[in-house]
C-alpha cells in the first residue's frame, strides 16, 4: 500500500480512484458452516452434497466426494467455499448446491471477491487469527471483520473477468496436459508386451518378430555413487552433488534440492561425474524410479545407481524401466525396516522383453517424443500460472 493512496500498480484504463477498505461481511454474505450428525452421512450421489474442508476441494472447485440426507447449513451454487479449519484460508468455487461443515464457511460474492480471497490466501493472511496448535482455526468473527481493499463495482468487474479468463487458460491447459499425460501412460502399456505375452498390442508395422526375455545385466551394468562427507559441503560450488531425492521418476532429475562441492575428490571414479544423458536408479527410500540427468557437473552420491547401458538403445531403456512394473518389482525386492534397499543384484537380475535394436530405436524415438511434449505442455501451463501471479501481485493491494 503506497503512501499516496490504497491503489494497485496496474490499472485498467479510466480507473484512478482509491480503493477502500471494506469489512467482509459489508460485501459479503457470509454463512458458517454445521455438520449433519454421522448417522446421516451416506455415499449416495443422489442426496445433499456435504463439503467438510480441503479434502472436498480440487483445483479450486468442490469435488463431491461425501454426501448426507439430512442438510443443515446449505451453500448455493456459485458460492465461494472458505475452509475455517487445518489448512485455514483454501478458496473453491461450488457448482452445485453444498451442505456445508463445520470446516468450512460460504460467501455470496463476484469474481473479484473470490481472487482477493485467492491472494489473501497466499500471503498467509488467516494466519495471524488461527488458533489451536494441533488443528489451526478461525471463527465466524474472524471472518466477517476481516479487512479488505476493494474498488469500485466498475473496476471490480473489470479485474474479475480478467482473472476469470486467465483461470479459464490454466484450467484448459492443464486438461490439455493430463490428457497428453494419459495417452502416454496408454501406449506405454500397448507397446509393451502384457504379462505373459511376448508381443505388445501396438507396434510399428515393419516389426513382428517376438520380443526377447533377458536379464537386465545383459544390457545394462549398475555402478554405485560416492559416499560424500557433508563437512566438505560448500554453500555455493561448481559441482552439485545429486543424491535420491533428486531422482523423481519424471524424465529428468529434479536439480534444485542439492548440495555443492568447490573440489572434486580424488579418488573419485569416473563414473561418479555424471554427465548429459546418464541414467540414475534410486537405491533407497522410494527404490526404482529413474530419472535422467538434463545438465552437466553432477556428481553421484551414494545410494543412487547410475545404469550404463552396453548394448540397447537408451532411450528405449528408459522407458521400459520407467514404468510401474519395474518399480513395483524393485519395491517388493526391497529389504529394510525404517526404508526400503535395493541391491545391485536386485537390479541387474531382473528380467526385461526386449524386441530388436531397430525396434527399440523406433519405440524410444515415439515415446521421448511425447515427453518432450509433455514438457512443452508443462511449460506453457507455468508461463500461464507465472502471469497470474505477477498480474496478482500488481492489480490488488
């Protein structure tokens, strides 16, 4: 909030006058919510649909999952949903008439409302109100005088279609993502051979050879990491140090979450300084999930296994392991009570269906194809979340 008056840093054209503060409850009508008795709850969609906190909420709307046959307090459709209790502040959209619980409250207001409550969210405004150590809450009073800037009905609208438009982009950019997603996982399982099978449903027409049964170790060889000593750890370093964390069985590691060295060990093995392309297997904790390594200068820890590929393709290789089977398999080979580990052995003596290398070429070549989609698809979904963001942050106050 400037000194020179409560206006935001980007205005629509024809808009410069003040906004002011306003209580929530002279701009909203607010109702707090009543749980039915237990005896009332059912699982029958054709009864009242019953919001009793966050699990009811999915990407910004109620998503019925319990219902009752008794209503108490009731939602409208539109209404915006404001949990009250562990975790305060989550903001949702109803699209159909709701019973509400004692976790969560309505408010009848526009679009403008429901962002402002967005960003207050955001910056942990019910935060400073919520009680309890266990389970954190906030009350009707709480609520109601809460303390908001708004603009006139004009800009209101205005700055609330804007918002409800963006919303609409991400909404259908990120169905445009799952479904791609969901396509993938769907030829995954027909180009490769069910169990017991030694075809895949779909195939490039060129191949009708069937696939071969071999142990992993034929075409691949586990190399362990480097037990690193955290003293020798540096805040900033030209070499990062990639440990089971950061592999996430998406495509590539996640590098963010890292410890850095200035020096590299002598005794360190070739193999240990990964480089572009190499393939790391988690060893411990979430055992089996592969990755591949997007960037230089990273070297390997202990506990994660880099698999160097001898005599296939290695994008094929990928995408053979990174599928549930292979996971699922290295999870009930797992040994270890507080977290699971995986051996060399339990890796290399698994056993794949390959088909041959021109197959494995063609197969790896479509699915990093759709990876690369994928990514693209995740790109232009940040860019959307990025812009709205930034246009929060600069048209309320």
């Amino acid at each position: 909030m400037s000194k020179e008056g409560m206006v935001p840093k980007v205005r629509f054209y024809n808009f410069n006058d003040k906004w002011f503060i306003k209580s929530l409850e002279e701009i909203s009508e607010i109702i707090m919510g009543q749980s039915p008795k237990s005896e009332y709850y059912t699982d029958n969609p054709s009864d009242y649909i019953l919001v009793q906190g966050n699990a009811d909420i999915k990407n910004g709307s109620v998503a019925p999952r319990a219902y009752t046959s008794k209503p108490t307090k009731l939602a409208e459709k539109g209404n915006i949903i404001l949990t009250v209790r562990a975790p305060v502040g989550e903001v949702a959209k109803t699209d159909y008439e709701v019973v509400l619980g004692r976790g969560v409250s309505s408010l009848k207001g526009n679009e403008f409302l429901y962002q402002k409550l967005l960003m207050m969210n955001k910056v942990n405004y019910w935060e400073k109100f919520s009680t309890g150590s266990t389970f954190q809450s906030i009350n009707s009073n709480d609520i109601r005088n809460a303390k908001l800037l708004v603009p006139i009905a004009e800009e209101q609208q205005k700055i609330g279609d804007l918002f409800e438009k963006l919303d609409q982009a991400i909404s259908l950019q990120q169905q445009v993502l799952e479904t791609t997603k969901e396509y993938k996982q769907s030829m995954l399982q027909k180009m490769f051979p069910k169990k017991g099978k030694k075809v895949p449903e779909i195939r490039f027409k060129e191949f009708d050879s069937k696939w071969d049964s071999i142990s992993l170790n034929e075409i691949v060889e586990l190399k362990h990491g480097y037990a690193f000593k955290s003293k020798d750890y540096k805040k900033n370093g030209a070499y990062s140090i990639l440990t089971i964390k950061n592999v996430t069985g998406n495509r590539y590691i996640n590098s963010k979450e890292v410890n850095f060295l200035t020096k590299i060990p002598k005794n360190l093995q070739k193999h240990q300084k990964l480089k572009f392309g190499d393939l790391l297997i988690s060893l411990t904790g979430n055992v089996g999930r592969v990755s591949i390594v997007n960037s230089n200068n990273h070297l390997l820890n202990q506990r994660v296994g880099l698999l160097e590929i001898l005599n296939a393709d290695e994008e094929f290789v990928f995408q053979a392991l990174n599928r549930p089977n292979f996971e699922n398999a290295m999870i009930n080979r797992g040994q270890g009570a507080a977290q699971l580990n995986i051996s060399k052995a339990d890796v290399e003596n698994y056993t794949i269906l390959i088909p041959s290398f021109e197959e494995q070429q063609k197969i790896g070549s479509f699915f990093k194809t759709l990876d690369e989609k994928i990514e693209q698809e995740e790109k232009k979904l940040e860019i959307y979340k990025s812009m709205k963001k930034a246009l929060m942050q600069r048209m309320f106050v």
